[in-house]
C-alpha cells in the first residue's frame, strides 16, 4: 500500500467511491464486488483475502452495505482520513441526485403525466419488493431450522398486526441470536 | 426541534438495519410514517420507487429525500449524516479489531437469527405499500369501487414477469409506469 504519497491515495480514494456510488444501480452486493475490481484486481491496493474479509465486515454491521464498504476500504488505505474521505465519495452522489428529485417531486406531483407514471410504478415496485421477499422467504424455509421458522412467524405478526417497535424486535432476535450461538459453541466445546 | 427529530429518527435507522438492500426499508417506515409522519404511504412507495431507480442505498436515498421534504437541504445534511454515522462508529471498531475477531462466530450467528426477522418486516413494509396502491383508502375491501383493477393487474403482471424472466426490476417498474400513462392518456 503506498503511504509515501498520501495525498495521492486519498484523492484516488475519494474518486474512486464517488464514481463507483454514482454509477453503480442494484445495491451494496453490486457496488462491493466493483470495490474488489477496482482496489484488488486493478490497483493491487489490497490482497484478495484481505478483501474478502473486508466484505464479511461491510456484510455484518448494520448500516448501508455501500457506506460499510467505504469505510473498511477508506480504513485499510487511508486510515481515519481515508474514512472521512471514502464515506464522503459514497454519500455525495445519493444526496445530490435525491435532493434534486425531492425539488422536482414537489413541483411536478400535481402534473397529469408524472402523477400516472408514478401510479403504475407503485405496482411495479410492489412487485419488486415481494418478489424478493419471496427470494428471501424460500432461503429462510430451506433452513429447515425451526427457530428461524418461530422468529420469522413471531416477528411478522408483531410487527404487522401488533404494531411492535422495529427495533424493540431486531433487539430481541439479537438476543436469541447470541443466546444460541453462545449455546452451540458449548454444545461444541464439550461433545 | 426538526433538525433533532431528523437526526434520530435516521441515526436509528442506520443503527438497526442489518443485511443490506431492502432491510432499511421497515425502518425507515416506522419512522418517516408511523412515528413522525413526515410523508405518508403514497410518498413512501413513491420515495421506495425513486430510490429503486437511481443510485445509492436506499437508506441514504431515504435520508437525503425525507430531509429535503421535512427541512430543507439542511435537515437533508443533518437526516444524511445520521443515517451513516452508526455506520462510521460500528465498522470503524470492527475494523480496528478485526484481528483479534478474524472468524467473528458470534456476529455470524447473530445474523442467521436476524435473517428471517429482516424477512418477515420487508414483507410487512411490502404490504404497506401493496395495500395502498391496489385498494381506494388503503383498507382491504373487494366491493366495487374500492378496487383499482388496472393497479391489480400491473401487480400481478409485474411479478409474473419477474419471477419468470428475471429482468431489470427498474424496466419492469418504469414498464407498468408507462402503460398507466398511455391508457390515462387515451382514456380521457
């Protein structure tokens, strides 16, 4: 990793994730594997391993997956600048695109064309939505797992019916997930 | 005072997505709708269908867009920053320890927990979008004139598409947008 030239990085940096959250569509899966092309495969900033478990990182921590990425890469090659600056590249193109909608959504709600694009659009990203869920769904079920089974169950109808706070249940299942990782290491540990 | 509200409704829902994707979404939900009401469920599936079709995480679409709506470019700073900061604490101390948590067992069975959890509230969020666009206020009712039948058929359409040809989310999207277009346009 060049250190000498730390201007240089940092700029490389900040352009590369500018670039990459600019133009990349399709999410945080998409843009980390873009990451890895960039700083792995053409820079040889980064081993592979290293990039891998960079991901797992980014994957895990809650949060946008994008941002997580920029960060661990900003960490790895800048340090602490590197963070400011990465995270930066990430959020600034989102936030320009968006605030610019957001003026335009208001002024062109009320137009006839806009306002019948939008109608047949809600069902078309309804169906994007539950189709992935649907995706989602028949992963959970091939667990064969019934606990995973009970969380999926018990946290649909407290949320939807119950009207339970989000983060009371994510709370909670954190707790049964640590309860049941912390039991299987000692169901592990002595056989 | 808005900016406040801004900061911890998304500094929230930075804190407790997990999984990536949509998993943002029953967050942002239950803040921007049913606890703030910044913008209502017409809004929220359009603002969902925006951040769909451009750039960024949904999360920071939500942010910058929510801000902008409720208070300005500067309650969009504020509502942006929030959303990524959790983000910038969390990762920045797991990065520093990695070495010491290199398998990270615990983190990874945490996540296969929460998996099935993420999973049920997307679809809940899902059905709130759902139920608003295909039944007149929002209540399920199959009586005549609560029904929008060309929204149900789109619906349905759409994801028969989906599931069987797997194309571009953004084409089937804008593709159902633009048939309501030209049949409001002949029609009246």
């Amino acid at each position: 990793m060049p250190s000498a030239d730390n201007k240089h990085v940092l700029r490389r940096l900040f352009l590369s994730t500018l670039y990459l959250s600019a133009f990349t569509f399709g999410g945080g899966y998409v843009i980390i594997t873009l990451m890895k092309e960039r700083f792995v495969d053409k820079l040889h900033w980064i081993e592979e391993d290293e990039m891998l478990d960079m991901v797992a990182i980014a994957q895990s921590s809650p949060g946008p997956i994008a941002v997580n990425g920029a960060i661990v890469l900003g960490y790895k090659l800048g340090g602490f600048p590197g963070i400011l600056v990465s995270v930066l590249g990430a959020i600034i193109p989102p936030f320009v695109i968006l605030t610019v909608i957001s003026f335009f959504y208001n002024a062109f709600k009320s137009s006839f064309a806009i306002q019948a694009l939008l109608t047949g659009m809600r069902s078309g990203v309804a169906a994007v939505i539950l189709s992935v869920v649907w995706d989602m769904f028949m992963g959970v079920v091939k667990s064969r797992d019934w606990i995973l089974y009970a969380v999926m169950i018990l946290s649909f109808v407290l949320n939807y019916f119950l009207h339970v706070n989000v983060v009371l249940i994510i709370l909670a299942v954190i707790v049964i997930g640590i309860l049941r990782t912390w039991l299987n290491g000692r169901k592990e540990v002595r056989p | 005072m808005i900016y406040l509200q801004l900061f911890f409704a998304f500094v929230q829902i930075g804190a407790f997505s997990f999984g990536g994707g949509y998993a943002a979404m029953p967050l942002i939900q239950a803040q921007v709708i049913d606890t703030y009401h910044w913008i209502n469920a017409t809004d929220f599936a359009d603002l969902v269908t925006i951040a769909e079709m451009t750039p960024g995480p949904i999360a920071i679409n939500a942010a910058s867009f929510v801000g902008n709506q409720v208070a300005g470019i500067l309650g969009a700073v504020v509502a942006t920053i929030a959303v990524a900061l959790p983000s910038c604490i969390f990762v920045t101390i797991l990065a520093v320890l990695y070495q010491k948590y290199r398998k990270m067992t615990l983190m990874q069975g945490v996540l296969a927990t929460l998996r099935p959890a993420v999973v049920s509230m997307i679809f809940a969020a899902g059905l709130t979008i759902l139920i608003p666009t295909i039944f007149r206020d929002g209540v399920l009712s199959f009586a005549a004139g609560d029904f929008k039948i060309r929204s149900a058929l789109y619906f349905i359409v759409a994801l028969f598409v989906l599931r069987k040809w797997k194309p571009n989310p953004i084409l089937v999207m804008l593709g159902c947008g633009v048939v309501e277009l030209i049949i409001q346009s002949v029609i009246l």
